[in-house]
C-alpha cells in the first residue's frame, strides 16, 4: 500500500513570497490533515478536512495560508505572503473515514526554510 | 483546550538501558493515546496505540505503553533499548469521539549510544 505523498521535500524562499505543498493521501483515505512542526515542537493542526469539506480550520492563520481538495482526495497548502516564522515542517497526513478506532498514516513532510 | 505534556526534552542512554518516557495529558473525557516516532530523516510511524480495553499496550519493536486513567499518563516503557531506538518520540491524543484530529506533546529526543 503506497503511503502519504507529499511534494517538494524542501522549499526555501524568501519572506513575502508565496509556496504552495502538495498531498496526495492513501486510497480510499476520506480525511486529510495538514501539520505544522516547528522546530523543538510537536506537530501543530492547521486544517481538516473530510472529503473535501473542511471539518477544522480553527488554527489556519487564514490571512496568510489557504487550504483545498477539490475532488477529496489530493490536496493543496499554499502560505502568500510567507513571514519567517512560517519556516516549518509541514505534515501531510490521512485516515480513512472518521471513527473511534482510527489511525493516522504520515507523509514525509516538506521542510519549508524562509529566509 | 486538551493539550499533551511529555516531561522529557531530551534523554541520553547506553544500549541496554532500561526507557521509561511519561507522557500526561489534559482531557475530562474518553481520549484514544498515541505513541509516533520519527526516526532521523524518515516520517512519523505510530509505536503503538490504545483505544479501550487492557490499559497496558504493546507496541512495535518492544515497546509497550501502559493508560493510568486516574494519573492522566500514558508511558513508553521498553526494558532494553537499542542504537536503532534513536530518535524522536510523541505522545499524543484524540478526543474519543468521530472526526477529531491528533493533538501532538513536544516529543522527546532518545540518544542511544553502543
């Protein structure tokens, strides 16, 4: 079973530019997340979503990120305009259909550095 | 707010030491507990996890992690570690009930050395 795909692995750029990630989840997997881990910290949520609706955006700092998955299943980060402490890695996860005794699978991140 | 608190930054051992890594979190209600580790330059992989029944779990590569309900704790035990358990460690928790997502401690960073 091919696990969570996540493009590019590293991204630099330079504050006020824009970045987009990609995520394409495990088949058949109808939730998605999106992660933020800052250096020393732990994995932060920014976005949910189930299908293609989100069902958490409460901790998107929407003046700057956006968020979609258009047809449920691959999905699209995009950070306009990047501020340094947006450096992070960014986590793509999934799971299939919401349910007490789920489990998460993980992409490898993109390591995005803003300078 | 839930929130996870793992009390170790930073923990060094020789191989064949005995691990113990706590992890308490912050919740009134039933919660699904998780262990990932993050081995250098790889994704997160889940250890172990528990749901509901026996409190005390086993996990992947020796590890196992036992739930005090009453302590707020759930943590990682493995009785000898290997150079190959270096890396890094998150506790985590979900609120028991549909489409809630995983909410991550700080980790903990476990140098083994041979």
């Amino acid at each position: 079973e091919a696990g969570v795909a996540q493009s590019p692995r590293y991204k630099i750029i330079e504050k006020r530019q824009s970045v987009a990630f990609w995520c394409n989840p495990i088949s058949g997997h109808a939730t998605l997340y999106w992660y933020q881990q800052i250096l020393g910290q732990g994995p932060k949520l920014l976005i949910q979503f189930q299908n293609n609706g989100v069902v958490d955006d409460s901790q998107l700092p929407k003046d700057r990120f956006s968020a979609e998955r258009l047809k449920g299943v691959d999905s699209t980060l995009k950070i306009q305009p990047a501020k340094l402490e947006d450096s992070a890695v960014y986590l793509c996860a999934s799971s299939r259909l919401p349910g007490v005794n789920t489990e998460a699978f993980f992409g490898q991140g993109t390591r995005l550095t803003v300078v | 707010a839930q929130s996870v608190s793992q009390h170790n930054h930073h923990v060094i051992l020789s191989e064949a030491a005995s691990l113990e890594l706590g992890c308490n979190y912050s919740y009134g209600g039933t919660v699904n507990l998780f262990w990932y580790v993050q081995y250098p330059g790889q994704h997160l992989q889940l250890l172990l996890k528990y749901f509901s029944g026996d409190p005390l779990v086993k996990g992947i590569k020796g590890f196992e992690a036992e739930f005090i309900k009453s302590k707020f704790s759930f943590n990682l035990r493995k009785p000898s570690v290997q150079w190959s358990d270096t890396a890094e460690y998150f506790c985590a928790l979900r609120r028991a009930q549909a489409g809630t997502a995983l909410i991550f401690g700080k980790g903990t960073t476990l140098s083994v050395s041979s």
